[in-house]
C-alpha cells in the first residue's frame, strides 16, 4: 500500500529534486497535493515553481495550492542570495500553462486531512507556516496525522545565522506550533543534510540528455552564488530530497528520538532548534532526529527513481523553456 502525502514545500532548488524524486515513486507514494509557502522566495514564486516542477514531470493534473505569504509574526526573509532570483537557478524551466488551484493551502491541509479516509504524511520541505496554522485552526487534524517529516533545525552551526537554519528561522513561531503538537515528526537538521551534498560522483547515474534529468544535472553544476557550504566546496548539499528519500528508503538513514525547543525570542538565536541529542533536560522526546545519510545509496537511488520519469510518455517536450 502506498503512502498518502501531501507536500507543503518553497522550491529552491532542493525543493525541486525533492518534488521530482516524490512524483517518481508514484507506486510508493501517492502525492494529494502539494502546498506551498514563502521562504527560499516569495509565496507567488514559490507557487509558479512548484506548477514548473509538476509540469516537467508531466504531472499538470496535480493540484497546487498557494499558502502563507509572511511568517506569522516575523517579516519575511528570502534566500536569492543562494537559489536565484527565480529560486530555480540553473533548471531553466518553462512559465507553467496551468494555475494554482484557488483554495488556499491551509484551508486545504484542514480539508483533505480531514476527509482522507487513512492517516497521512506531512512532508515539510519550508517554512512551517501553512502547517502550524492548519493545526492551530483544526486541531481535530492531528487524528488524521501519521507523521511530519520536516526539513529544518540545526544540532551545530546554523546556515542562516549562527544559531539558526533557515526555515526555522524565517517562522521560528510556526516550528515552535509544530514541535509542541504532540505529533509524531522525523527530523532531518543541517548536521545530517549537509551529508548530501551533490558532488561530481554522486551525479554521474543522472542522465544529462533527459528531459527531467538534464534541467537536474545543470541546477546542480551551477556556480554556487551564496559562497562555501558547510558540507565542503565540492557540491550543493540537497537538504530537502532527503525528507522523500527517507519515506522511500529508512535503512539509509540513522537516528534517535530528542527533544526539540525551538527559540522564538527575537534576538542573535532567534530560530535556534535545541536538539536535547543527550536527554539532558529530562524533558520528553518530540522527534526522532536523523543523525547519518548513506548519501551514496541515496543518490543512487535518486537517479534511478528520476528517471522513470522521462520514460514516462506523456511528458510535453514543451516542459523545457
């Protein structure tokens, strides 16, 4: 049986991979639809790509539903400085030819969730504004809950500032909802992401020539505008394909359960992610935070998976710009 999700998501590149590796293993994973949120860049760029990432993979048919513009109660900070002015740096994509559906994402978080006859999946690749307010206006929602699998948070050194990573730091208020819900969550903080990084090597199963791997491959040799990352000078670091690659493939990936604070106090740590990895605190674990990444196997197994989808024959050659 297959895993119901829905994809809450602000792509950014890694965003993209993510979405595509989801959209592959259909037989693995049925995606209900995918919500978007600002963060990497604003919430109608955030949209457009993600109608631009279902669209090369032939999947048009998938609803998009835009949600929150600002955090809730922060500004909003963006991240072009790393990912482009398009947040799609490098992939070159075509304008989408269908539109956002006009329900907003939180209001359809509350409804599927709510009509979903089986629990579902979280997949939290941004901010986690459209969840936290799905939760606090539903509560009734954390039944039909199975898991949150989220992208953020930071056991060491930020990447935004030095205390905090960035999606929790843009709406360190809706992480704080999220984390205190009593919800069953995966984590996958910097410590562990920044272990997939996408070096030459690890590209090489990715076909070049396709029409979905090729705007891949070229987004993950581009000049990296934002400067060194913390996981080497050899490649991006793919933050977010992980939270897919773990639904598909748990044995790569090793952990323990934590508790996780997140600091909401404006102030040099604002968005920090205390990740008790030590139980010291005697407070309760809330997550089960992913320590290591057999990034290898991952990206091999990434690149596999993609390229059923330029097999798959009813893809527009039109997808690409």
């Amino acid at each position: 049986m297959s895993t119901r999700v829905i994809i809450d998501t602000d792509p950014g590149q890694d965003d993209a991979l993510a979405v595509l590796l989801a959209l592959s293993a259909d037989a693995e994973l049925e995606v209900a639809g995918i919500t978007t949120v600002a963060g990497n860049v604003g919430i109608a760029q955030t949209t457009m790509n993600a109608l631009r990432i279902c669209q090369l993979a032939g999947r048009s048919d998938l609803g998009v539903y835009s949600g929150c513009a600002q955090p809730i109660l922060r500004p909003l900070h963006t991240a072009e400085f790393i990912c482009g002015t398009d947040g799609l740096a490098g992939m070159e994509l075509a304008p989408p030819r269908q539109a956002a559906r006009a329900e907003h994402a939180v209001t359809f978080l509350i409804e599927t969730l709510r009509a979903s006859p089986t629990t579902m999946t979280l997949c939290a690749l941004g901010p986690l504004t459209n969840i936290a307010l799905a939760l606090l206006q539903a509560p009734d929602i954390k039944a039909k809950i199975d898991r949150i699998v989220i992208m953020g948070g930071a056991r060491d050194l930020g990447n935004i500032t030095a205390a905090a990573e960035f999606n929790f730091f843009v709406d360190p208020h809706a992480a704080a909802v999220v984390f205190q819900a009593g919800l069953p969550i995966t984590l996958f903080p910097l410590s562990a992401t920044y272990q997939a990084v996408a070096t030459p090597a690890r590209l090489k199963d990715f076909d070049a020539q396709g029409v979905v791997g090729g705007p891949i491959v070229s987004m993950l040799k581009r000049e990296r505008p934002g400067g060194a990352s913390l996981g080497g000078n050899d490649g991006h670091p793919m933050h977010d394909p992980c939270v897919i690659a773990w639904l598909l493939w748990p044995e790569l990936f090793q952990g323990r359960d934590c508790n996780v604070a997140i600091e909401t106090a404006e102030g040099p740590t604002v968005g920090r992610s205390t990740i008790d990895w030590w139980g010291r605190s005697g407070e309760p674990a809330n997550a089960h935070v992913i320590e290591t990444v057999d990034a290898d196997a991952m990206f091999a197994r990434i690149a596999q998976s993609v390229r059923s989808l330029d097999a798959t024959p009813s893809r527009p050659m039109e997808a690409l710009s």
